[in-house]
C-alpha cells in the first residue's frame, strides 16, 4: 500500500487538510498521539491470539543449546516450529510461527512511529509567531503503552477476548458482518479451528474486501464504508484536545487507521507550518529486534526496509514512517487499496506477493537463529529461518488461507483432539527418548515418570488447576508488555527476550494438560506492595525467608508473583536462577567474597571476579532469570560465583564472607536451597529439611531457555 502516493491524493481531494487554521494544532497533533496508540494496540492485539492457537497444535519438542548437552533425550510438550516441515502440524506451525513473529515486528513499528512523532510542542511559542491564540494543553506525548485498558485490566487480564467478544479494538465489530458465518465469529483465544482461523483471515484480509463484508445498515458506522472515506473523514469530526484513544471512530480495516495517520501527517497550516513538522522528534527513543547487527546477531533480517526512524530531517523521516507503515500493511495483506472502498469484490488481491522490500533476508535470518541439535552442535538449517523466510513471501491472509486449507484436509491434530479421547495419558515414555541414558544429568534430572503424573495430576484437579495455570500464562505475558512500557521509554531497559519463550511454554503446557486455551482474562493474582507487607513473597518451593501468614502453603511459588523473565520481577526474593544473570562486583564486598571463595577452591577470580544473582533472591532488582513457578528441571548453563544477601522488606544487605558456587548442570532449586540456606544460618534460624517431592507445577514446566 503506497501510503505517499494515497496521502497525497488526499491532499488534492480534502481541502481541509491544506490551510488549515492553526488554532486546531492541539486538537490535531492529539488525534495523532491517539491514533498511534491505536495502532500499538490494534498489534499487540494479535500476538496472544496467533500465539494461542499455534500452540494448541499438538506437537513436542527439544530445549537445546550451543555448546551443551542439558537436557539430551528429554521431551517437553509443546510443538516448534521445523526446518523440514512435513506433516501438516509442522506445516501449520510454521505458517503461524511466522505471521506471530512479524506482528512483533509490526507492533516494533508501530511503537517507533508513536516514539518518532512523540515532540513535546511549543504552543505558546507556536502562538506567538503565529498571532493566534492556542488553548494550553498537555504539550508532551505519553509514553506508548503495552497495557491499554483498552485490551487489558490493572491485573494484566486480556479483556478483550472472550467466548461473547465479537470487536476487533478500534476496528470493527463481527456483528456488523453479513455474511452470517463471520458475523457469528468470536474474538476468542481458541485451538486451531474454523472459529479461529475465520477470525485471522478477518484481521488480514484486504480492506476493500472486508469493507465490503460490512452489512448495508451499518457502514455508516466505520471510516472505511462511508461515502468519502478517509477524504471525508480526516479531520474528525468532534474531535477535541483532549479526546482519548477510546474516543477514536470506527475504522472498519487495519488498512484505514493508517490511512487515516498518514492524512493527519499531511496537514498544512495557514502559516505554512506543518503538522509533521510539529510532531516529529528527531532525538525520539527508537528500539530495534530485528535489523540489530552485533553479537548474536549479526545480519539485518530486512535489509532492504526500515524497522525504525532514524532520519534526522523531517522530510526523510515522514519518508520512513511512511515506508513503515506500507511495511505493515503489505506484509500483513498484501493489497492496494482504492482511495475511496468500493463495497465490491476486488480481484487479484488475495496471495498477492509481499513485495520484495518488505521480505526478509534468507542468509540473515540463518547466521541470526542458529539452532543447535541436542549435544550442543550447530544444524545446518535453522527451524526459525525456514519459517520467517518461506512464510514471508506472502502475506499474512495467504498464509492462514494455507492454515485453513491444512485443516480442511482434516489432517490435523491438535490437543483438545489428543484430550477428547479418554484413554489417552502422559506416559513417561512421551517425554523421554533412548538418548536419555547419555545424558550426563540424567541423575539431576526429575524422572520422566515423575514429570508424566505431575501432568495427569494436574488434569485430574479440573478447573481449579486451570485456572492456576491460566493465571500463570497471563504473568508470563505480563512479564512482557510491562516491560515493554519500560523498553520503549528507557534506553537502559533490555528487552525481555527469555520472556517470549517462557510465555509460549506456560500457554503451551496449559493446552497439553487441559486440551484448552488459557483464561487470560482472569490476570495475574493482586500482590500487595512492598511498602505494605512486612513480609516477603517466595519464589520457589518451600524457600519462603519471611512466609506470609495467610499463605496456606509452601509448596510451590508465591502466586502474586508468576511471571518470567528479568525485568519484570523488580521486588526482593522474586527469582534470580537459571540464567546467572551477572551482577555489578566490585569494593570490599566482592574482596571478602574473593578471598573466601579461594579459599574454599572456588574460581573467584580475585579482586573483582564476576558475580551473580543467586537463585531466591533478586537483591538487585529485575536480574531474575527464571519464570516463576520456577521449573524443576531448571539446570545451570554455566558455571559461576553467587554473593549471599539478607533480604527483608525495605533493607538488602549483602552477607560479605558468604557465597555459593555453581557449576554447568547444576540444579537450580538445589543450589537455591544452598543459598537459602545459608541466609537464615546466619539469622540463627533452622533452613529445615529440603522437600524430598517437587510441586507438580513445577514438574510440568519446561526450563526456561
């Protein structure tokens, strides 16, 4: 969609778009602030849905790593993404594998555009030169955010899909569909099934297509049905200064939000000035995933388009934003929409090709997503290479049209199909392969008969099981878009990349157990803030430095806090494990520890070796590694020196000749247990007995990766 090419056409064909009195600056740059929030929201809209039903696919798979062998011969449930696809689960995986990882690129877009047009306006200098008076209103752009009421409630639960939603945010309503078969879709998280995939092709198909989807009495209702359209539409109408994001029209398609940004990026005033002009930071934050060139990372994925807005003139830089936003459209419907929707069929839209600026890099993507085969060792293909790059020459509607065809063919299968048979029960020898005995952990590692019942127990509790779990993945989600309002804010923040992995695996272990879809609606569990609580929340079983009296038990983690990744976990005692994550050492503290450590042999590396987090604990704030509840097949990747803390609400204090050391293949929880410990040996409290049995919570999970 040629974005430059429809704006300007709508220069000509709307005069108030040139000329304009200058006196409505506030109530438009407004209508812009708001109208890219609702394109971070219209994305990230789509990543728990696409992501839902690909893990539905009944599959399994492998944690591997470069250079180890941790967990050789083990399998954990949940499908991945191949580099040879060849049944039509793997087949369907990748499709969808592919569109979830570009929507992440899209809603990278989308948050540098609101970043990129994010000045702080001087209106009373603007009023000044101008000779007019502007009404005083907030001049500086909110942060963009990742948790809009719109889509989420202050406990992280996802309110806008349920089994009675039928909008799609900003969008459209399904009930003004004629067709009765896509107006009686839901905007459900659901399996791999008609209701879903209706749904998708909905999200990604061509706007003059769905525009004409629209039933007679209610396109007055939507931009993109309206007799002038865009033309008729930009500026809104009352629309005021202090509008908000809720308060936008009714697009109709994804297409005619963007069109509706880039009208609003063509205003000129009557003094000359423009409103891009106005908006444009040419200092803005801008976050980069995917065209990154560095270590683990080498290549750009897209070398021949812009994923930021790095212009530092205000020509160039509406070029780009431009480019994005044609990016987003092409990638994800791959059609060029008519200036005015015409409420008929279009032919030749459907399976269009992306265009070739907008595919990825085949090269890139292999030297970018190295995979590793179970010993550690490089394969020549890499599963997440394939996926990106042969889903990537289409668009997003072609490839769930591939979907739908797979599922048509009825050679599907999908979890709630494995679970509506009865006699069908995890068996150890579903999660374990002869590679096993190879395995140099195979003695630290839980059985695989242990990790099978904790499966079937956990399906035998019902609901209440369910709803844990469920609660679990909406935390894990959590642990993404909360620091996600933080990644695009601050450049010191680092992106919770563990935590993308560990969200797929708490969805992806709840269809395995359950046969259905997680309720995220239902949010994480209210914690009470620090401040508040003279006591500690736990992060792992039986480790609790400070119980909460009204925790009936010890037996797994705090539920206030499930979540995964650093950087999402900032309160004492939180995590801490798996990831040794590194921490800043140095000063007498790290001497004292040094010269301990060598004195018991352990590799300190006098005078300011490299410290970690030690596991429970997360003195330092956000360094926790793990997901919680924390796996119990969680093994260290490395070896390395932990400093011990005293934690206790309001006060951390590092107990300076104390530490632990951990080596490659250790257990986490046993080393967690060390360092537990250690703490309440220094308070002159008895540690107790280690529990003998893990939580069948955290026997289900997977480690973290």
């Amino acid at each position: 969609m040629d974005f430059q090419r429809l704006a300007g056409m709508y220069v000509e064909q709307n005069s108030a778009l040139t000329n304009r009195d200058i006196t409505n600056l506030p109530t438009d740059v407004n209508a812009v602030r708001c109208l890219t929030q609702a394109a971070i929201n219209v994305e990230l809209f789509t990543i728990p849905l696409y992501m839902t039903t690909m893990y539905s696919i009944q599959g399994m798979h492998s944690i591997t790593g470069k250079g180890n062998a941790l967990y050789l011969g083990r399998r954990w449930p949940g499908i991945a993404p191949t580099p040879s696809p060849q049944t039509a689960n793997e087949q369907a995986c990748n499709l969808v594998f592919s569109v979830f990882i570009q929507e992440m690129l899209h809603l990278q877009m989308a948050a540098n555009i609101h970043n990129a047009l994010g000045k702080t306006v001087n209106y009373p200098d603007i009023a000044a030169k101008s000779g007019c008076y502007i009404p005083t209103v907030e001049s500086k752009a909110k942060a963009a955010s990742f948790t809009s009421p719109l889509l989420v409630n202050q406990n992280n639960g996802w309110i806008c899909y349920g089994p009675d939603k039928t909008e799609i945010p900003h969008i459209l309503d399904l009930k003004d569909l004629s067709d009765p078969i896509y107006s009686a879709v839901k905007v459900a998280l659901g399996g791999l099934d008609t209701n879903s995939l209706n749904l998708f092709l909905l999200i990604e198909e061509p706007s003059d297509v769905l525009a004409s989807r629209i039933k007679e009495s209610a396109k007055s209702k939507y931009i993109a049905t309206q007799p002038d359209g865009v033309v008729g539409a930009v500026p809104f109408a009352d629309w005021s200064a202090t509008s908000t994001e809720s308060q936008l029209p009714q697009f109709g398609t994804i297409a005619t939000m963007y069109e509706c940004l880039a009208s609003y990026l063509n205003i000129t005033y009557q003094n000359g000035m423009t409103l891009f002009e106005v908006l444009f930071d040419s200092t803005s934050l801008q976050q980069d995933l995917f065209n990154t060139e560095g270590e683990g990372h080498p290549m750009a994925e897209f070398p021949r388009m812009k994923t930021v807005v790095d212009a530092k003139t205000a020509n160039e830089a509406k070029q780009q934003i431009f480019q994005l936003m044609n990016a987003i459209t092409d990638q994800g419907e791959g059609a060029t929409m008519k200036v005015d929707p015409e409420p008929v069929l279009p032919q030749g839209l459907v399976g269009a090709p992306v265009s070739s600026s907008y595919q990825p890099n085949f090269q890139a993507l292999q030297q970018d997503y190295v995979q590793y085969d179970e010993n550690g060792a490089p394969l020549p293909m890499s599963a997440s290479a394939h996926a990106r790059y042969f889903g990537g020459v289409v668009d997003h509607y072609d490839r769930f049209q591939q979907v739908k065809g797979l599922l048509e063919s009825g050679e599907i299968t999908t979890w709630a199909d494995w679970h509506n048979n009865q006699e069908n029960q995890w068996a150890a020898g579903d999660l374990q392969t002869e590679d096993f005995e190879k395995n140099t952990y195979k003695g630290t590692l839980p059985s695989a008969e242990a990790v099978a019942n904790a499966l079937n127990n956990l399906k035998s509790e019902g609901d209440s099981s369910w709803q844990e779990m469920s609660r679990v993945a909406a935390g894990a989600i959590a642990g993404i878009t909360t620091v996600l309002n933080e990644f695009w804010s601050n450049s010191e923040t680092g992106f919770p990349f563990p935590s993308m992995s560990g969200s797929g695996d708490r969805v992806s272990i709840c269809w395995a157990v359950f046969g259905k879809a997680p309720d995220l609606s239902l949010g994480e569990y209210e914690r009470i803030p620090e401040a508040k609580r003279d006591y500690l929340y736990h992060a792992c079983q039986g480790m609790a430095l400070m119980p909460d009296p009204q925790e009936e038990s010890n037996s797994c983690a705090s539920k206030e806090i499930f979540h995964t990744c650093r950087g999402s976990n900032s309160c004492k005692a939180e995590g801490g494990c798996g990831f040794v994550q590194g921490i800043d050492g140095g000063g007498a503290g790290c001497n004292t520890l040094a010269t301990t450590a060598s004195k018991d042999g352990l590799s300190a590396g006098c005078p300011t070796p490299t410290l970690y987090s030690p596991p429970a604990d997360n003195a330092c704030a956000t360094k926790g590694g793990c997901a919680v509840p924390i796996s119990a097949s969680q093994l260290f990747p490395e070896n390395g020196l932990m400093p011990i803390y005293q934690l206790r609400p309001g006060s951390t204090e590092r107990i300076s000749n104390e530490g632990v050391e951990f080596k490659e293949g250790d257990a986490v929880y046993d080393i967690a247990w060390q360092a537990y410990s250690k703490v309440m040996s220094h308070e002159g409290k008895n540690p107790g007995e280690k529990p003998t049995t893990q939580s069948d919570m955290r026997l289900a999970f997977p480690p973290s990766t």
